[in-house]
C-alpha cells in the first residue's frame, strides 16, 4: 500500500475526511436513503471487524467509516435494513477480512458491497446525484491528491478514458463526469491506494482501463446510470490491478537483462 511514512490508521482517517464532503453532500440530497445506509454498512463493517480482528489482536480500523461513507453515497436507494446487512457483510467479509483486514484487500469493501446490492436487488433505483455532489467529491480529491494517497497518474489516465471513449461512443464525458455518483466512484473507489495498480505505469494502464469501462457499462438507451457503471469498472478494474503489475514488472525485468552474446 502506498504511503511512505504515513501509518494504516493515519492513512484510514485521511481517507475518511476526504469522503465526509462528499458524504454530507449525499444526506443533504438524498436525504434519509443515504444516512440509512451509511448507519446499516457502518454497523455490519464494525461488527465484522470485531469478530475477525480481535482473533488477530488487531485494533478496528477507521476505514469502516469511509466504506459506510462510500455506500450512503452510492446505493441511497430504497434498501431494505436486511438487505444493506447482508451485502455490507458479503463485502465486509469477502472483500476485506479474508484478505487479512485493510490494507491487504484486492477489492474495495465498498465495491464488494455495492456490486452485491445490485446484482442481489436489481430492481431497487438508485439516483445518482448531480452537480453539487460532483462539487463535494472535488475537496476529498485535492485532499488525496496533495497528500499522495490518490495517485495523479491514475485519476489523469482514468479521466482520460471517460473523455477517448465517450468521443468514440459520440456520447457527451460532461454528462459522464458532472453526474456526482460517477465521479465520487473514480476518485474514492477506482483511486483506493490499496486496491489499485502498485507500479506507476500500472496506474495508467489500470486507470485508463477503469475509464474505459465505465463509459461503456454506464451508457443504455441515452441514459447513463453512474452508480452501478462505477462499481462495475471499477471492480474489473481492481481484478487485472494485480495482473498489470505483474506485467509491468515482468516487462521491466526483461529490459534490465543484458543482450544475449
């Protein structure tokens, strides 16, 4: 995980105050939808980390505030408390404390969470935010972006696919990036410093890839729905991280070897 002398909490509280504009912004438009599931998430991820860290003699980790955070903004539907439990602890469990707690997840918990709650329950809308909480998400991004938890390299490479492809796809990017669930997505879910590329051209190649995808997940009938675009990319996107460093590192190795006499 990127950082440099930063500690796991420190980082944890950095992120968390970075997701509270954003998340503010999502109760004063959402209202009670989002607050709800920010309290249901926030209660699953505490619960789990209790059952899982105290077998590891491990404190509870701040991040959990920042995954409650990161669901209020993005699944502010009409969710049952049974089903926000259930999938909060499919993407607790699953996407973080199997892997040995944050830090040394694959996923974003967040993602796990909210890629469960809409393939589980299709059927529920969730809005997407407009403008304003674009605006909100812009502070916790500075934030990230002047400490270095957000790496620039792959916020740049994923803005940089939302505008190529929504050109090739003759589809507006302003409509892509002005929707405040899309963009909240790119810079907290897509950016995580923990799931995301490790090598520095990995992080192009991964962000470049997240945006990608979400233009062409989120675009239906000339309607886009960021929410579940987001999630989508990014959790593909998360998935090959690891293979693109590899390849990185493997195509670095090769160029380090001396030519064969």
């Amino acid at each position: 995980m990127r950082g440099g002398v930063w500690h796991r909490d420190t980082l944890a509280w950095l992120i968390v105050a970075a997701t509270l504009p954003a998340a503010a912004g999502a109760i004063a438009g959402f209202s009670v939808a989002a607050l709800e599931a920010m309290v249901w998430t926030l209660l699953a991820a505490l619960g789990w980390q209790l059952v899982f860290l105290w077998t590891r003699a491990q404190p509870v980790s701040p991040i959990a505030v920042a995954t409650a955070f990161a669901v209020g903004v993005l699944a502010a539907g009409d969710f049952q408390p049974w089903q926000m439990l259930l999938a909060a602890s499919f993407g607790i469990v699953l996407g973080e404390q199997i892997f040995g707690g944050w830090g040394r997840n694959v996923i974003n918990p967040a993602v796990a969470t909210l890629a469960f709650l809409y393939f589980a329950f299709p059927a529920t809308p969730v809005p997407t935010g407009g403008a304003p909480l674009a605006l909100a998400v812009v502070p916790g991004a500075l934030m990230l972006l002047v400490t270095g938890v957000l790496s620039w390299q792959l916020l740049l490479a994923t803005l940089l696919g939302v505008v190529a492809t929504s050109l090739a796809m003759d589809q507006a990017a302003g409509a892509v990036l002005s929707q405040g669930s899309a963009l909240f997505g790119l810079v907290f879910l897509a950016g995580d410093p923990v799931a995301s590329s490790a090598t520095r051209p990995g992080r192009w190649f991964q962000g470049a890839l997240a945006g990608v995808l979400l233009v062409l997940f989120g675009w239906h009938d000339g309607v886009f729905d960021g929410p579940r675009a987001v999630v989508l990319a990014t959790l593909v996107a998360s998935l090959f991280a690891p293979l693109i460093d590899a390849a990185v590192i493997a195509a670095t190795i090769r160029s380090w070897r001396p030519p064969d006499a």
